[in-house]
C-alpha cells in the first residue's frame, strides 16, 4: 500500500524500492493482485522517465493477467499504455503495444 500511494503522489523515487522488495517475495500465484501492484510501479518507472523498465514491467502485467478473471489489472494498464504508446518508436515498446493489443 506504501508503494501505491508513493506512485498517486507521483514520488517515483520512493515508490519503486518499495515495491519492488515488495513484489520480489509475492508470488506469481497472487496473479490479480501480482498485476495490479505491478501496474504501479510500472506507473512509477513512467513518472520517473525510465520508459524501458516501465514497458518491461507492463509486458509482466500482462502476462500475468491474462489469465485472470478481474478486469482491473486491464484498466489499471490503460492509462499507461496511452503513455507508452507516446515511444512506439522503441522496438520494445512496440511489442509490448502489439501484446497489449492482442
């Protein structure tokens, strides 16, 4: 939760080492919540301009939920992908729009 407010304050230097020692121990199980807590520090990796960890990060999310049955891990990555979609020139960005896509 600590993470998750850092990311809506737009604290990116204190939110990602939160998350991150977080979601090394959360296991792959979890995958709703694995995702959502995911999205925010992908959000976090946005905020603080790091665009190829933000999209390594999205590509987990959604690999993660997409096998889930809560939409919401979907719609938190809306947002992000929007953001994303601003460096579609990056080949890894790209990709990561293209499995967003499918």
């Amino acid at each position: 939760m600590t993470g998750r407010c850092w990311t809506e304050l737009r604290r990116p230097l204190r939110a990602v080492p939160v998350l991150e020692d977080v979601l090394t121990g959360y296991d792959d199980a979890h995958a709703r919540d694995k995702s959502l807590y995911l999205s925010w520090l992908a959000d976090s990796y946005l905020a603080a301009g790091e665009i190829e960890q933000a999209t390594a990060i999205t590509s987990r999310v959604l690999e993660l939920s997409a096998g889930v049955a809560s939409v919401r891990p979907r719609q938190r990555l809306a947002p992000i992908l929007r953001q994303l979609s601003d460096h579609h020139g990056l080949p890894a960005v790209a990709e990561v729009l293209e499995k967003a896509r499918a």
